[in-house]
C-alpha cells in the first residue's frame, strides 16, 4: 500500500513532467471526471458535494479559457464560445440541482476529450 505522500509526489512529478499535450488531456479527463462527479452527486441528492465537483470542473473551464491563443488557431474563439458555454450550463446545473444539464455538459465534453487525447499522441510533424 502506498503512503498518501508517496502518491502526490508521483502526481505532482507525473504533472511537471508531462507534455503540454498531455497536461491538456489530464486536464479535460479531471473535467469529466469532476462534472460526472457532481452530476452523481446531484442524482443522489448531496448538493454540497455536487457543488464542490461542479465548481472544480467550472475553475478548469476557466484556467483551459485562459490558456486558449485566439491567435494561433482558426477554431479557437469556437472552443472559447464552447467553453463559455459548459461554463454557463455548469453554472445552471450547481444552483439548480440539475444533474441532467450537467450530464448533457459532460456528453459534449468527453468527445472533445477524446479527440485532444489523440492529437496529443500523435508524433510532432516533421519540419
């Protein structure tokens, strides 16, 4: 059995370790983790803890918006307006206890996920 200390220093290296690519994954797969979390939650009637899930996954919502470069890519002011709105359905899902917006939230976002996870295991193109 692993020490509780043990455990973060292998998150804590595997985070500063970790490609930009990856990182971006780790992420989106903590952001459905958490929403799935709190819908859960929701579904079972533990509103505080749906609260704090559904508010970790709006804070990565927010730290993935700021990090977006609306000047390196064509498709990324479409990401910011996806992201503006999990944002808001999250929002909506917390104060009205409504584990099925969140759910719907969560179904938009795991494809998203999946298709960052591919592009980051892809080799860098050669230039």
């Amino acid at each position: 059995m692993t020490s509780p200390a043990l455990r973060n220093r292998y998150l804590n290296d595997s985070i500063n370790t970790a490609s930009p690519g990856r990182l971006l994954v780790m992420l989106y797969d903590r952001l459905v983790l958490d929403v799935a979390q709190g819908e859960e939650a929701l579904l079972a009637g533990d509103r505080t803890t749906a609260s704090d899930r559904l508010q970790h996954a709006q804070e990565i919502i927010i730290e993935l918006r700021s990090t977006l470069d609306m000047s390196v890519w064509s498709g990324a002011a479409g990401l910011a307006a996806l992201y503006a709105y999990w944002l808001a359905e999250l929002i909506g899902a917390n104060v009205g206890g409504d584990a099925e917006r969140a759910r719907l939230v969560r179904e938009q976002i795991e494809p998203v996920r999946d298709a960052w996870r591919e592009a980051a295991a892809q080799p860098a193109a050669a230039g």
